[in-house]
C-alpha cells in the first residue's frame, strides 16, 4: 500500500464515511461455494451514496506485467479526498503462460494457413481485471459484500483440479490397446511411467493417426496443468514424455497420441478438464518420479 505524505483529512472522511456505508445487497451467486455476493454494480452502486458526500472518490486502472514466464493482469485501486490526500494498492494474479499465449491465439483457415485471432485469455483478463475491482473497492473501505463461508467445504477447490470420471469403462480405456500403442502384447493398464512413454511414442508413431490441432494442444497444456500446479512440474511431465519441456515443441503427432491417452471431457459447470480415473493413476505414478 502507498499513501500520500498527510493522511489526516482522509482518515477523517473516511472515518465518517464508512459510519454511513451499508453492507452491499447480494445480487449474485456464486455456484461453487453455493454462497451469494455482491456484484461490482452493485458495490460501485452503493459507495457512490456516500463517498462524494465526504469529498471521497476512488479511482480504478488496470495493470499488466510478465513474471517468470506469465503473463499477470491486475487492479490499482486508489482512494482520493478532495483535499489532495490518498491512498492507494494493486493486486495483481496469474493469466496465462506466455508460452502458451501463441497456443490460444493461433488459428488455422480452411487451406491450412495460419492466421492470428483475438484469444479467450482477453476475456479471462477481463474477468479477473472486474473481479479485483470489486475486492480493491471492498477492501479499501472495509464493505461487507459476499456471505461468510468460513468452515464452509465449498464445492470446488481453489486449486483446479483433474476430478476422476465415474467407473465405467472410458473411450481411451476401450482403445487402449489399440490407439495408445498398436502392440498386443504391451503391458495393461495403468501404465508406469517408462511404459507410457514407450506406449505414447507407439501412438504417434503410426501412420494413420491424425495430427492433433492447435486447440488440442492447448487442451493437453491445460490438463498436465490442473495435475502439475506450476509450470516447473508440468514442464518436468512434458520433458519426460514428449522429450520437450515446452508445449508448443511438442509434434502434431504426438499430441494427437496424448489426446487419445488422455481422453479429456470439459466440464462446463466446473470449468475444468475430467480424465479417466487409469489416466489420473498415471500420471501421479510420473509425478511421483520427478
């Protein structure tokens, strides 16, 4: 937090402020906690009751920086009194792997060529940019505005997380023998790590299996990564069984062969990728390992 040299004039406004300020009615629900909150509408809505009574007002921009690798979008929230007074804080979270970046916005037209689109991760900036607006108004005027789960199990993990699929027999399970490794006599499932690797190769080495595409890479960087947590492990996954550490030098070939192994179904309410329970076995039998 930053503040201006003289803060007593706003620490007084503020003071009587936040004596006038109301929790903010719950206009909103959030599924995975099953709880209800306040949208930024609705915050922004309330405070401006209030603040300009008291020669308060805030001002919000959005940030952007690259880290290790990742590309961060965030919120400066700054709180001004008319007398020239401040203060002010940024918070800033993950987006997207810059390596993956060419990943999401990449396409292909009908002739093969590509071509460069506006990628879902602007609209994942936009999300998160409206989501710490709302939190940096909330917590630089101490607002109540979403219900209190603590001790509450909620009903997704903060982190992803790759959830097992029921126990009936899945596409790539059925295919196994014969999509993730042509040989008969390969060993049955769950593999070990050596005898994924060895199956995999298999895989992409046969002549008639279809290239993966550019989104099937992504969708193979986006499941390791609900497995990995950060990019050193899921980097460490890629080395050993693709024999590169980066996605995006990965071959066609080969992720077409992690699809099939894989077997990834999206969850739309969840807003993660499901695989077979084998596959889950699998790839923690690797983690283990690295």
């Amino acid at each position: 937090m930053e503040t201006s040299q003289e803060l007593q004039q706003l620490a007084e406004a503020l003071a009587k402020a936040q004596a006038e300020l109301s929790p903010v009615p719950f206009d909103s629900n959030n599924p995975f906690y099953k709880s209800r909150y306040a949208s930024l509408s609705a915050v922004i809505a309330e405070v401006r009751k209030v603040l300009p009574k008291h020669g308060l007002s805030i001002v919000q921009t959005p940030t952007s920086h690259m880290e290790f690798g990742v590309f961060y979008a965030g919120v400066e929230t700054m709180l001004i009194h008319d007398s020239g007074q401040w203060i002010k804080g940024s918070v800033a979270v993950p987006v997207v792997a810059t390596e993956l970046i060419e990943v999401f916005t990449r396409r292909f037209n009908k002739d093969g060529d590509a071509y460069y689109a506006s990628p879902n991760i602007l609209q994942e900036a936009g999300k998160i940019i409206t989501y710490l607006r709302r939190y940096g108004i909330v917590s630089i005027l101490m607002l109540s505005a979403e219900e209190d789960i603590d001790g509450n199990e909620p009903v997704q993990q903060v982190q992803p997380v790759v959830r097992k699929v029921e126990a009936k027999k899945s596409v790539s399970e059925k295919k196994a023998d014969e999509k993730v490794g042509d040989d008969k006599k390969q060993p049955s499932r769950p593999y070990s790590p050596e005898e994924l690797k060895i199956a995999l190769n298999r895989a992409a080495e046969n002549p008639k299996l279809i290239p993966g595409t550019e989104k099937e890479r992504s969708i193979v960087a986006a499941v390791l990564s609900q497995f990995a947590g950060d990019d050193d492990l899921r980097h460490a996954i890629q080395k050993y069984l693709f024999d590169s550490d980066s996605i995006k030098n990965v071959s066609s070939k080969m992720i077409a062969a992690a699809i099939l192994w894989l077997d990834p179904q999206y969850d739309a309410e969840n807003k993660e990728y499901t695989v077979p329970e084998v596959v889950i076995d699998e790839i923690e039998a690797l983690i283990n390992i690295l």
